[in-house]
C-alpha cells in the first residue's frame, strides 16, 4: 500500500480519548491506523522523510495524553501477527508489536507454553511493554525476551538484543528518548517452556484473582509512579491520606493509591496531572522521596509541567 492509500485513511483531529485506556486525551493533528508491519514501517518512514512529528501508540496504556492534543501524526499500531516455533520442550513467539500483551498471554498458555502468564492481565501492546520493560508477579519482558525488531528513525530496521536494550525496572534504552525520537519497535522474541497446561493455568487464574482483588477496575491508566527502592509508591501516597482525594473529573483510587481513575468518564488530563503533582510532592514533604513517574506524559504539555517525566 503506498503513502497515498495509507493517506486516505487519516482522521484529523482524532480524539485521543478513544484511544487511551484511561479514556483521557485531547486530539491528534492526524491519526493513521497501521494494520500490518510493513504498514507501520511505511507510515512512519513517510512521516520522518515528510520531517512530520510522529508517534506511535498501541493499547493507550501507561499514557497521559494533554488536553492539548497531538501535534503531527499518531500512528495507531494494529500489526497483529504471531508465530510460534515449538521445538521439544522449549518454544520461541515472535509477536507483532501491536499485539495486546493479554491475547498473547493466552495463546501462549493454550498451547502449554509458559513464561508469559505474568502478563494475562496485564494491559497495553507488546511494543509498549518493551520500551517500558512491563512486568508484573516477579516476572517481566526481561525475563524471557530473546530478540526484538525495531525500525530506527533514520530508517534502517535491525535487530536488538536485550543488553543493547538495557532493560531496567520499568524502563529501556528506548524510553530514554522522546516519544517522537525513539525507535520503534515492530516486534518481540520470547523464549518459552513448555509445561502442563494446567499449572499455568493455574498461576494465570492466581495473577488474575490477585489484581482483583488489589487493584481497580475502570478507567485508569496503570501504575502511576515507579516504586522508589525497598518501598511502594502506592503505601507512601497512601501514608499522606491522599486515597480517594480526587480534583475535577479524576480521582486516587481508595482500593491502590497508584491509580488514578477516570471516576466520572470525562476526567480530564489536568486533573490527572494535578493529582500526580500533589501526590508527588506530598511524599517528597513527608518522607523526602522524589517518586518518578512510570506513566509517560505524551503530547502538548506546557514546558513546566513536563518536570517529572523520565525522573526529570
């Protein structure tokens, strides 16, 4: 499919609400929707020849989009295939990034392979989870990826090893960069074993009762701030008396103080941004710990307000 095609099926002023799990986010200059690799590979060589800021997004996880919007292209990642290559007792997926991290746990552990269980719940794309090294129960992307394809902003599509990754806790080589700079990820390499279905079953069942039971539902974006070392973010925000505090249309949620949750359906991103201000800075007046943000904040932010991304 040539530019032009692909052009055609841009929408302008796309609202990103429809877009994030958190249903938060103003619009987007232009959203094209990539429905293969080579179409994610085209769409965004184009933009980058055309010098047109562009980002790419999958499952709207672990973002906070402006009210402001996008400016440029948002690419919407839909590239969805997965292959398996079972060989004995051991097994190598390779997955799209498009791929949702949920729909591969599962096909994984239809055909007895385990390794990634961890995330059966656990929202967002393969190629999110890579640049923020995902990881829920213990385990991670670190844990079992063998390769992954990427497509650098200058063009050229190589292969990356984890150590060139430099995966880290919620982070990359890759988030080091801005969203509009960064390579992107086309797809993933996991080494698996196989194992009874059953078991794996089992501790999936077990990862899913626990976030249940810990975490909650509705319209959040994931874990806000990272856990500083030997603590929890959510106990110290909690220590603050901050669970339930909610501003406009937001609110720290009263079942885990590290989410954030759109409790009216129409929460906008100030609200979350003020709540993540007042979070961060009540546990730096309390107990003298400068949380960091897991969650990237994406789009049109006045530059002030841009001093806790990436640790900033």
């Amino acid at each position: 499919m040539n530019w032009a095609e692909l052009q055609a099926r841009a929408k302008r002023n796309e609202p990103l609400s429809k877009h994030t799990t958190a249903r938060i986010g103003g619009p987007a200059d232009l959203l094209i929707e990539a429905r293969s690799r080579e179409e994610l590979v085209a769409i965004v060589q184009r933009a980058d020849e055309l010098g047109l800021p562009c980002i790419v997004i999958g499952g709207g996880a672990n973002i906070l989009v402006s009210d402001r919007g996008v400016r440029g292209l948002v690419v919407l990642n839909r590239s969805r295939e997965v292959t398996f290559d079972v060989r004995h007792t051991t097994a190598r997926v390779e997955a799209d990034s498009g791929v949702l991290l949920t729909a591969l746990a599962r096909d994984c552990i239809e055909r007895g392979l385990a390794g990634m269980e961890w995330a059966i719940n656990v929202p967002g794309t393969v190629g999110g989870a890579v640049v923020g090294n995902a990881g829920a129960y213990g385990a991670d992307v670190a844990s079992n990826l063998y390769l992954v394809r990427v497509l650098r902003r200058d063009g050229v599509i190589e292969y990356w090893t984890p150590r060139q990754l430099q995966l880290g806790y919620r982070t990359s080589a890759l988030k080091r960069y801005a969203p509009t700079d960064r390579a992107v990820v086309l797809s993933a390499s996991f080494d698996l074993k196989l194992e009874y279905r059953a078991n794996i079953e089992r501790r999936a069942n077990e990862f899913i009762a626990r976030r249940k039971a810990t975490q909650p539902p509705g319209a959040t974006i994931g874990s806000m701030f990272k856990n500083p070392p030997g603590d929890y973010a959510g106990r110290l925000i909690e220590a603050c008396g901050l669970k339930g505090r909610r501003i406009g249309g937001a609110m720290i949620s009263d079942k885990h103080a590290n989410f954030f949750v759109n409790v009216t359906g129409d929460a906008r991103a100030s609200d979350v941004k003020a709540l993540i201000d007042l979070a961060h800075q009540a546990v730096l007046d309390r107990f003298g710990i400068d949380l960091e943000l897991e969650v990237e904040l994406i789009g049109d932010w006045p530059a002030e307000r841009e001093r806790l991304r990436d640790g900033a």
